[in-house]
C-alpha cells in the first residue's frame, strides 16, 4: 500500500511477482496493491516508475484503486511504503482493537540492511527517486519472501 497506488506499491506487487515466478511459487501466494489515496483510481503506474522498472525487466500493468476496511480482511499482511500509510490505513478500521492492526506493517521492516525504515515518495523528484524505491524494495522483498517461505 502507497499513497497513490501508481508509483511504490505497483512496483512492490510486480517485484514481488517476479521474485515469486523465479522461485517457482505463484500458486502459492495472491498479492495485490492499493492506495490510501483516489486522485489516480483506474490508471496504469506513473511512466517514470514504469519505465524504471521496465529497464530491470520488470512490467508495471496494475490499474490504481483505493484500499477499503474490507481489503483488510482479505490478506494475512498489508505491506505499507511510509509512516503516514500506516496511520492512514489503521485509521480505515473502526474499531481500534482490531486484531487486524497487528498485520499491517512497514515493507522496510523485512529489509535486512536498509537504513531506511520507509520507501521514500518520489512522485515530485527525479529519475533517482525511482531507482531508490527499486532498490529499497528488492532488499525488503527479498526478506519478505524468506520469511514468508521459512
Ligand atoms: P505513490 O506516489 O504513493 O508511490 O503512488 C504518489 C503518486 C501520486 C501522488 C502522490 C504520491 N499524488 O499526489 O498524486
């Protein structure tokens, strides 16, 4: 989950894909992607984050929705970009002592050497800030994946 669902989490859903098609395991595990934001519900992932990830072999073809109270039930962990994802997505449950809460968490947190605990916006930079969200999110999927499998 992202802010707008056309940029971080598309990406996160088509690294994850791939890393899960290597492996031979796509039967194994359903993942999707949303944002807390509706500004871009129905369109493709931004170019720059579709051309950056094409240049890894990676293909962006998700189209933009927005996360409700009842995706939450429908996963057992909901992976968020940053800080104000988490608060955003936390608040969608109604009632606060939901068991719920416990599954959703910072994708960083399964990264193994980031310094980073949030994958950086980079919808008003440059190209860089796309080549760091790949990079950040490889390194957590990677940990994602063997935790998943272990
Ligand atoms: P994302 O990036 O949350 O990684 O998809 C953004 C995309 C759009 C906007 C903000 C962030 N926006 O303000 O429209």
């Amino acid at each position: 989950v992202c802010l707008g669902n056309i940029c971080r989490s598309p990406a996160a859903e088509a690294v994850f894909k791939q890393k899960i098609k290597d492996r031979n395991l796509e039967n194994v595990f359903a993942v999707d992607s949303e944002g807390t934001g509706g500004w871009h519900v129905g369109n493709l992932p931004d170019r720059r984050m579709r051309e950056t990830a094409l240049a890894r072999g990676i293909e962006l073809t998700s189209r933009s929705r927005q996360i409700e109270e009842n995706d939450l039930y429908q996963f057992d962990h909901i992976l968020v970009m940053d800080k104000d994802n988490l608060t955003a997505v936390k608040s969608l449950l109604k009632d606060e002592s939901n068991s719920v809460n416990s599954k959703i968490k910072l994708i960083l947190s399964y990264s193994k050497n980031s310094q980073f605990d949030e994958v950086p916006d980079p919808y008003y930079g440059g190209q860089k800030g796309f080549d760091k969200v790949l990079d950040l999110l490889n390194e957590a999927i990677d940990g994602l994946i063997e935790s998943l499998i272990d």
